[in-house]
C-alpha cells in the first residue's frame, strides 16, 4: 500500500508519534553534514493500529 503524504505532513506526524512515546530518537553526528534524527518504533509504537498512524 502507497500512501501519498507531504514532508511536511510525513514530519508532523513523526514528531506526534515521538512525544506521545510510538517512537525513539537517536542523534546521529554527522562528520561532514548535519547531525541527523534517527527513529525507531518502541514496545508501544510495536502497539499501534495502521488507522491511528494515518489520523
């Protein structure tokens, strides 16, 4: 399944998910470019239905 969405949209929710604890975010330093966010999905992320991600 494609899921068309904006970065802007892609973002907002990614930022959502993290302050509601779905996700966790690394810090990656970068050597010759800027430091980058890492996410991965967390035990209650692992919870989640497809419907809530996309509301």
């Amino acid at each position: 399944m494609v899921i068309g969405i904006g970065s802007i949209s892609f973002n907002r929710k990614v930022i959502q998910l993290h302050k509601e604890g779905y996700l966790h975010c690394d810090i990656v330093k970068g050597d010759k470019f800027a430091d980058k966010a890492v996410y991965s999905i967390t035990e209650k992320g692992r919870t989640l239905t497809f419907q809530k991600v996309v509301d």
